[in-house]
C-alpha cells in the first residue's frame, strides 16, 4: 500500500509539474496568451480550461467574441423546444 501511496504523489507531482510548464508556455507567447484570457472571460472557464480548449479549438480568432466561442464549445445554454416539451433549460 505504500508503494500506491508514493507513486501516487509522485504522479500528482508530475501532473503539477505538467500544469505549470503548460501555464509558462500560455504565459511566454502574447498571441496564446490573449487567447487564453479572452476564454477566460466566459464565467465558469479558469486557465486550465482555456489551455484544453486551445488545443482542441486552436485559433480563437476565428471566432467573433467570447460569446461566439462559448457557443461553439457547447458552454452557453439553449432551450430546445417542441410543442409544449422545453429541453435544456
């Protein structure tokens, strides 16, 4: 059991590790850092959402604003309705 216990810091430690060279990388170019900050501006999403988004999305530009964007990843709430049946609320 200790054995599991220490490989287990020593993966939370690499997945630390991993956090942080992916947040200087964000933070050493201009252009991923605007992006980051710019999905950072949708409520609910912090840096290392941002991070999982740019490198799924990749440009952000491409999007008009931060709403555009949201819409795209499935983050902003619709109602789907038919007839008197309301979905997604």
């Amino acid at each position: 059991v200790a054995h599991v216990q220490a490989h287990i810091v020593w993966l939370n430690q690499q997945i630390a590790q991993i956090e942080k060279d992916i947040d200087d990388h964000i933070d050493r170019h201009p252009g991923l850092k605007h992006d980051a900050e710019l999905i950072e501006t949708i409520p609910g999403l912090g840096r290392t959402t941002a991070a999982k988004i740019l490198g799924h999305v990749g440009d952000v530009r491409r999007f008009e604003n931060a709403k555009a964007l949201a819409a795209y990843i499935g983050v902003t709430p619709r109602q789907r309705q038919s007839g008197s049946t309301i979905r997604g609320r």
